[in-house]
C-alpha cells in the first residue's frame, strides 16, 4: 500500500474560464430518438437549424437535447 500525504487544505474556485485563450462555449443539438447530433458550433442558432433539418427528415423525431461545451477554470485564491 503506498504512502498518502495531506500537505494542506485549501478552498478551491471554479468558475467559467474567461481567459483569453480560454476555449469557445459550443453548442450542438443530439435526436434523443436516434443518438444523431449536429456538428458542435460557437453559434445556436446553426444547431438550431439541424434540429428543424433532422425533424424535416425524420417527423416522428420530436425530442432533442442541447449539449452544451463550457470550459471551466478551477484555481486556489
């Protein structure tokens, strides 16, 4: 069994990363019927339009999840 040691507590942050080459939030839209997903896009509005597309393709496909790519940033204060 290995050795664990505790050097200190401390409180952690985390909050949405808003450096500036923090990565872009995207946006994609997966058919919760088929498991197909748009392409992931920094615009909604482009996911959106899929999801009119796929339905337009498949008009028994009614529900659909937003999937929802947020970086995030945790650091000590």
């Amino acid at each position: 069994m290995g050795t664990r040691a505790v050097i200190r507590f401390a409180t952690w942050k985390l909050a949405p990363d808003a450096e500036p080459d923090a990565e872009p939030v995207s946006f994609a839209m997966e058919c919760a019927v088929c498991g197909e997903r748009s392409q992931a896009t920094q615009e909604f509005a482009d996911a959106q339009s899929w999801t009119f597309r796929h339905a337009g393709a498949h008009p028994e496909h009614h529900t659909y999840r937003e999937v929802v790519t947020r970086p995030w940033r945790a650091w000590m204060p």
